[in-house]
C-alpha cells in the first residue's frame, strides 16, 4: 500500500519489521522515517499495541520523531496506561530512555521524569508478570533519568533477586550499569550480581 494509505497498526508493524535488523542502510532507516512520519498522524487511532511498536520502532532504527514521542507522552494517561500489558509498560518506558534527545537539559528531563511518574502505579501493580528482562529494563529506563521511586526500585529488586537464578549475562551488566546509575550500593543486589557472574562464567566455560 501507498504510505499515505497506511493505518496506525500497518505503520507501526511495517517499521518494527524494518528496524528489527542489527544495522541500517541510509535506504532501510529512510523507509523506516516514511513509516513512522505516518504513525505519527494517527493519534486518534493509537492503542498500547501501536504506540509501543512505533516506540520501539523508533529505539532500534535510532529514528528520532520529537512530535510523535510528544503525541505519545501525552497520549499515554493514567487511565490508558491501566490497559497497557506488562509487556508494553516495559517497553515504553524503556524506548523513551532510549534517546537523550528527550531528557538533555534540566527542564526536559523533568517533563520526562513526569511521564514516568504516570507509569509507577502501573509498575507497582504488576511486578509479578513482569519477565526478568522487563523489570531490568525498567530500572535501566528509570537510572538514566538519574531517579527511581523508591517503590519501583525496592519492588522491582525484590522480585528481580528472587528469580537470580534466571539472569543471564546482558541481565547482570544492564542491571549492575542501571543500580551504578542510580547509587544503589545495597550488599545484597551486588552479591547477587557477582554471585550469579560468576555462575554463569564457570558455566561457559564447562
């Protein structure tokens, strides 16, 4: 279909498929931008599916649209952000942090770290169905505003040390990068994380 034609859903599917590639030619990344100028303009259609998929759209072709990552912040309101899944509430917040473009000067990343206080109750609620991968990338998400709530950071680490045995290294150095950030020293998060370094060192090595 012709780009204008295009709906929120195709835009946002077309530009995660394109952008999923480790590296992008100057033609594969001006395909991408086509795509994601559209999801940009479809607000009104917007639902948790689309707005993550052109969020992460955005994160892996390293596309910047500062109108659509605006439309989205303030799209996403409480009361939509309750029927997100688990899943798009990590991957939100996790794309936003993505670009330093949204939080370079003291005011913008005040603005951002508001959005982020939006998401706090949604993150408290679910810790449970969080997977490994998505509670890592929240603390990673929140420790390059340089702030986490004290309700996300103590939950979220509870649930991430009683499932270490499930870490595995990308885990360990995004979570150890992510705590640094934040100046959280507590013995038993890094014990876990040399312990489980470790671990799984000796284990590559069998």
């Amino acid at each position: 279909a012709a780009t204008r034609d295009l709906t929120i859903e195709d835009a946002a599917a077309a530009a995660e498929a394109i952008g999923a590639g480790p590296t992008l030619n100057r033609m594969e990344r001006s395909s991408v931008s086509k795509q994601l100028n559209v999801g940009k303009r479809y607000r009104a259609g917007y639902d948790h599916i689309a707005v993550t998929q052109l969020l992460n759209a955005h994160a892996k072709a390293r596309v910047f649209h500062l109108d659509f990552f605006n439309a989205a912040m303030g799209w996403m309101t409480p009361a939509r952000l309750a029927a997100f899944t688990p899943q798009s509430v990590a991957n939100a917040l996790h794309a936003f942090a993505k670009f330093p473009e949204l939080y370079s000067t003291d005011l913008q990343r005040r603005q951002l770290r508001a959005v982020f206080a939006t998401f706090v109750p949604e993150v408290s609620r679910r810790l449970e169905d969080f997977t490994v991968q998505n509670l890592v990338n929240i603390i990673q998400a929140f420790s390059l505003l340089g702030r986490s709530p004290d309700e996300v950071l103590v939950g979220v680490m509870h649930v991430l040390l009683q499932r270490k045995d499930r870490w595995n290294t990308q885990d360990v150095a995004n979570l150890a990068s992510g705590l640094a950030r934040l100046e959280r020293w507590d013995p038993e998060s890094f014990t876990a994380l040399s312990g489980t370094l470790v671990s799984l060192s000796a284990a590559a090595f069998r």
